[in-house]
C-alpha cells in the first residue's frame, strides 16, 4: 500500500520539531531586546534571499516532469517576487546595513542550498523538505511581525514582508501534498532523500536566525 504524503510529512515535521526553538535571535525581538540595527540587516539579507529563491522556483518548476511538482514550484515563485518588493519599506525605515560582512555566509547559505536543489534534488523529495519548515519559518515571521510593532513602532507596511509568511496559504498546503504523493505514488521519492532534504533545510534556517542574533545580541 502506497504511503500517504501527510502521514510522511507528519514523521518529518515531528523528527525537527524539538529543534524549532534553537533560533535566537527571535525571542529577542518578541521581547524587544534585539537592537533596532537588526531589522536592517533582517531586510537586506533577505531582499537577496527572495530574489534568489524566486530563480530557483522557477528553475524548479521547469525542471520538473511531473505536473503537480510543477505546480508547487511555479506557485512559490510569484510569492518571493511579492515578498521582495514588500521589504522596501522596511529598507526605507531602517536605512542600509552597516554589518561586518555583507552579505552574511550564515544568512546566505540557505538560497544557496535552494539552488543546489534546483540543478540536483528530486522534486517530489524537494517539495517534501521545503514544505515541512514552512510552518516553523511562518511562527517566526508571526513573532516578528508582533514584536516589531510592539516594541519597534514599526507599521503595517514596515512589517508586511513578516505578515505575508506568518499567513496560512490551504493551497500551498495542498499543492505540497499532492507533489509529494504523487512522489510516492511512482516510488520516485526516497524517504531518506526527504528526511535529509528537510533536516538541511531547518539547520540553513536556523544559521540564518542565529547568524544575526550573533551580530546583535540583546
């Protein structure tokens, strides 16, 4: 009997669960104790993130021979293309970044990653592992967004870009699910390769977070 892909990514989900609360540097800007300096460099790091992931989407997509990987990927480009032009705001209120290195190694290794998997990851596998940090990455972006207006006095539009990934998308949902069933469904997806990919996935996010919160400690 074939695996159901919901069933697979509750297994994965569960495996990086205990790991979600290693980010440092979020609870610092829930409480208002991060410096008003990391919001640019959130910003400027991140406005090369989603032009970057907005490539690899694409790149993703076209790459894939299965309709409802295609689907998936297509879907999360326009996305990143949205999410980028939504930290100009942010840019705007928070001036340049005046960090030690630019761009950060720590920060940028996830784009990089996402790339790699845009010329080398199995779809169905690819989709399994991006999905399944979707749901911590999206708590983080809800904390945020609220500490930023808590504490930072930032508005709607300064905090949009957070806003936009704390929100739950059902279709999103539904397009990863049936890319990875359908994953299944050929034998084409190798649990392992899933578990990896995702695992990977959570430990660039994480380097992100923590890359800043080094920087700017509270």
């Amino acid at each position: 009997m074939t695996r159901s892909a919901r069933k697979l990514l509750d297994e994965i989900q569960a495996e990086l669960a205990p790991r979600d609360g290693d980010n440092r540097l979020v609870p610092l800007i829930a409480a208002g104790r991060a410096p008003r300096a990391v919001f640019a460099a959130l910003a400027a790091e991140e406005k090369l993130i989603t032009l970057s992931d907005w490539r690899s989407f694409h790149a993703l997509a076209a790459r894939a021979d299965e309709p409802n990987a295609r689907t998936f990927f297509g879907g999360l480009a326009p996305g990143e293309q949205q999410a980028n032009g939504m930290l100009d705001a942010l840019l705007a209120a928070t001036g340049p970044d005046h960090g030690r290195e630019l761009p950060r190694a720590g920060c940028q290794v996830y784009p990089a990653y996402v790339a790699w998997l845009a010329l080398n990851g199995e779809s169905s596998a690819t989709a399994a592992g991006i999905f399944a940090n979707f749901a911590a990455f999206g708590r983080y972006c809800r904390d945020v967004a609220a500490g930023m207006r808590e504490h930072y006095g930032f508005t709607d539009e300064q905090c949009a870009f957070f806003d936009f990934f704390a929100a739950d998308v059902p279709e999103i949902e539904e397009q990863a699910l049936a890319a990875i069933q359908a994953g299944l469904d050929a034998h084409r997806l190798d649990e392992r390769e899933a578990h990896r990919c995702a695992r990977l996935f959570q430990s660039y996010e994480l380097l992100f977070w923590n890359t800043l919160a080094d920087e700017f400690p509270g």
